[in-house]
C-alpha cells in the first residue's frame, strides 16, 4: 500500500463490462448504457467497485468501439449522454466507481482529426497522424507490421504519403510526439474525470510513440511457420520505446488534478519492463495492467514462480493487480476447464493487489465456438487460423431462461455462447455449489477481510500440482490452498497450527476444522483460515 488507509483501487475489485455484450435494453441486438443501469443491482450484490466499460463513444465499429470517431460524445447504439450521466449517477450513488476505456493511440479514420490531416499536405492536423513519403522504389516506408494483420502503412493516394496504423487502417495512429495532440487528449481526460468518472483504462499504452527515425522492426529469431505472420518481426520500435516514460507521467498528472482517480494501463510486457510504468517515483501509472495469469502455462510451479517474480519486481509502494480474462483473450474456462476455472477464480481473489474480473466468467462462461461464418472480430477476419479470434470471449452475458437468455429481445449480435440454462445468472443464484455462489463467498470474504486485500503475501510452496500461499494483515491469516491437478494430494499445516475452511470450491467442506495434514481434492482450492 502506497499509504496506511488504502485506496478504493487497492483494496476494491474491478469488473470489467464489454458494454455490446452485457444487457440490450431496446432490442437492436446490441448491449448499451440502460442495460448497464438496469443490472447495477446485480454488481452491487456482486460486491464489486468499479466498473471498467470498454469504449461507448461514437465509432463507426470497425473495431468494436476502439476506432474512436469522437471522444466526447456516446455512440447512439449505446445510448445519449443523458444515459452515460443517468448510469454514472446511479453507480456513483451505490459507491460504484466507473473507469472509462481511453484509446488514446489511435483514432477512427473517421475521426474530423484524422479527416482534416488528410484533406492536405499543409493542413495543421497534418503532423497530428504519422505520415511518410514512399520509400525511394516507391513502395512502404519500412517494415513494420499491423497487429491486425498485413503491413502498418497505408497509401493515401490524395496526398500521396502513406500513413501509420499499429491496427486496422481505419484506426490510424496519433502522433504523441506533438505536444497539441497529447493536450487534446488530456482535455478527452478533463471532459470525463469532470463528469466524475473513477479513472481510465488506456488502450494499448506501450505503444504510443514509435521511432522517430522510422528503422525497420528486427526479424523475430523465434518466429517459425505456423506462428502468426504478425509475429515475424520484433517490435522494437514501434512499442515500448524508452521516452514512454515522461508521456505516462504527463497523463497520471491529469489523472492527480482531481481526487481518488486511477490510471491503468494496458500493457503486454515482460514483467520487468511492464512494472517500470508505475514510474521511477510511482508516478507513471497507478495499475500497470499485469496479464501474467492469463500467459501463463497452467501449472503449479510456472504460476509460484510468476507470483514470486511478479512480487519481487512491484517497485515498492507500487501496488499489484491481477487479470485472469478480458475481451481480447479466450475465456478462463476455456483455458483451464470449469473445474480449474473455479480454482483460478480462489487465487484471483486471494492473491496481493487488485483484481479484474472479466463478465461472465463469475457464472463459468465457456469460450464459444463459432462458426466461420459468425465471424464478427476483424483481427479473425484478417489472420484467420491461429486462434487469435476475440469473438468467443464476447458473447452475450446470459442472465435466466428467457430467450436470447435474458440480453435481448432482438437478434444479439453474436451468439450465445451456450444455451444451457444452468448457466446463467439465475440458476446459478438459486444454486450454493454455482460458480456465481463461489464468486459471492470469496468476494464476501475479501471485503470482510483486509488480510485477503491489502493484507502481506507470503509464498510457501509449489509442489506437484499444489500451490500454496498465505496472506496476513493484523493478527488475521489465512491459507490458500490450490490443486491444479486432478490427483488427491496431502498437504501438511505448520505443526500446532489449526484453520477452518472458510470457502472451498467443492461442496460440502466449508466449516470443515483441520489440523495436521488434510486432503486436498483433485482440482480443489481451500481458503483456510488459520486460528
Ligand atoms: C487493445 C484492445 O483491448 C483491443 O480490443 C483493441 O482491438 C486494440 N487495443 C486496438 O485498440
């Protein structure tokens, strides 16, 4: 903890909303802010805090909302500003914060900015975008690749430059270097934190500058057929540059203008390099996204040692975050099974630092298979094949039995992702032993504890498939106790010591008193707490 009374983004939990996805309220399909509102009941009985909303401005949808035609105005499939206002209001007023999604990187080509800087060589949006003439054979300018597939620079015949696009080409590159754009980006800032909104997630933020001298991207030496053409090159520079630093540390004072706001960023980055964004004197961001579970190779030994890592590099006074799934990942339970989906979501919870919880996967949501020609993902579209489809993680939230379960009246916009009713939101609220009613006990447990929030980490062992943990704070401690196989295992207490288990995440064990050895289930996870 940065101070001794910690802050609502340290001992909080994020749940993020993919706002096309979570509750259609006018029967288009499609996700939007009343739906939002109407199922706050649902997030305050959650026991979340925040609300992190992936982008709702006005886009035309190229990529789902993070092609940003106009910052300040709600695209009208989401709903109006009086909406946004109306759902802030009634969030705020149940102590639910709202983080906005800043896509400071890039922006529609739709954008006036972008239509102004192309309308001519000379105009004074020009230098807003990256430019470049042709290279001398007159084809692109270097190198580099889009992560969306095929190279980065697009030709723009009027004016006859290409120009940089790290995504789609109708998602053209802001040029940070120029001091008006990052100022008209932090007046983006102003507009919402005035409103009152909690903070921001900012899109892609390790790649905001790129070189000034436009080098070609290294070839990738680990790149091999099979593996997605938008990996053959090392991306050293066009991300991660080493003056990212002072640009961080410009937008986290904007964030510090105003009271109790949070800066998180978006960053896919080795560890030792994603933690220097809490900047040399914690000034950078506040919650340098770490993605290390969702990485990770599921097994006992990688996840201690990540853990063990992760903790050695936080800077100290930086505080920690987990993310176990998001809207560009496949789902948690399509990565581990159900059975381990539920001891991941123990070790989310329980772990040191902030955790975010993707949609659905508090009620076990599957990652949907679907067909070719459901395809919505533009990244699938054009890099078919090797499974980087964000589609199957951004089916609609199933909440009861009615049709469509519950999200629409109208066609929704992808398919669900089962029609099982078992798994929704309300069977599983009516169900004890249902992820959902696991997600209840140990978000319970977390807000009743701060030993299980800001309490002290104390690895212990990783052995087999069991992962062990304690958390401390004040005379409060508690075990954590996961199998990630699906063997039975013994594991031993200190000796002398005695716990209860407090929440397990199989049935029938919770009040269960142990001392000495206990059996651990195949793919069970024990909170104990220790006497
Ligand atoms: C990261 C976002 O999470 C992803 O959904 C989006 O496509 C890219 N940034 C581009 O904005």
């Amino acid at each position: 903890m940065t101070e001794d009374v910690p802050r609502w983004w340290q001992s909080g939990l994020i749940y993020q909303i993919y706002p096309r996805s979570f509750q259609d309220s006018d029967g288009n399909g499609i996700g939007d802010l009343n739906g939002i509102r109407r199922r706050l009941d649902y997030l305050e009985t959650l026991g979340v805090d925040a609300i992190w909303m992936s982008p709702m401005f006005v886009s035309p949808m190229k990529d789902f909302g993070y092609d940003v035609a106009d910052y300040c105005a709600i695209d009208p499939r989401f709903g109006t500003m009086e909406d946004f206002d109306a759902l802030l209001a009634e969030a705020r007023a149940r102590g639910l914060r709202i983080i906005l999604d800043l896509v400071p990187n890039h922006t529609s080509d739709q954008h006036a900015w972008f239509k102004e800087a192309r309308s001519s060589r000379t105009s004074p949006k020009r230098d807003w975008y990256l430019w470049s003439d042709p290279a001398p054979n007159g084809g692109r300018p270097n190198n580099w690749l889009s992560e969306f597939g095929g190279p980065a620079w697009t030709f723009d015949a009027a004016t006859d430059q290409y120009y940089y696009h790290a995504f789609l080409p109708e998602q053209p590159d802001l040029n940070w270097r120029n001091p008006e754009v990052r100022a008209a980006i932090y007046d983006v800032m102003r507009f919402w934190l005035d409103k009152g909104v909690g903070g921001f997630r900012v899109d892609v933020l390790w790649h905001l500058l790129k070189d000034d001298a436009r080098r070609d991207n290294p070839e990738n030496p680990g790149w091999h057929e099979g593996m997605s053409p938008t990996h053959r090159l090392l991306p050293i520079y066009t991300t991660d540059l080493p003056d990212m630093q002072s640009i961080v540390r410009e937008m986290r004072s904007v964030v510090d203008e105003y009271d109790e706001r949070v800066l998180i960023g978006e960053l896919y980055l080795p560890i030792e390099r994603l933690v220097r964004y809490y900047g040399e004197e914690l000034d950078g961001a506040h919650l340098p996204f770490n993605f290390a579970l969702i990485e990770a190779p599921w097994h006992a030994r990688e996840l201690d040692r990540l853990i063990r890592d992760y903790e050695a590099a936080v800077p100290h006074g930086g505080w920690p975050n987990w993310v176990l799934g998001n809207h560009d990942k496949p789902r948690i339970s399509g990565r581990v099974g159900p059975a381990q989906a539920r001891v991941a979501a123990m070790l989310l919870l329980t772990l040191r630092g902030t955790p975010t919880l993707y949609y659905g996967d508090e009620i076990g949501m599957p990652q949907a298979q679907l067909s070719g020609t459901e395809t919505r993902d533009p990244v699938e579209r054009n890099v078919p094949g090797f499974g980087l489809g964000r589609d199957g993680c951004r089916t609609p939230m199933q909440w009861d039995d009615t049709p469509n379960a519950g999200f629409t009246t109208g066609l929704p916009w992808l398919p669900l992702a089962t029609d099982d009713p078992a798994v929704t939101v309300a069977a599983e609220d009516a169900d004890p032993d249902s992820m959902l009613s696991l997600h209840r006990r140990l978000i319970t447990h977390r807000r009743q504890h701060p030993a299980l929030s800001v309490g002290s980490f104390h690895p212990l062992a990783a052995e087999g498939d069991v992962l062990l943990f304690q958390r401390e704070h004040g005379s409060e401690r508690f075990l954590v106790a996961l199998n990630l196989g699906p063997a039975a295992t013994e594991v031993a207490l200190e000796a002398s010591a005695r716990a209860t288990v407090a929440v397990a995440t199989t049935t029938g064990r919770e009040g269960e008193a142990i001392t000495g050895t206990f059996t651990l289930g195949s793919d069970e996870g024990l909170l104990l707490k220790l006497d």
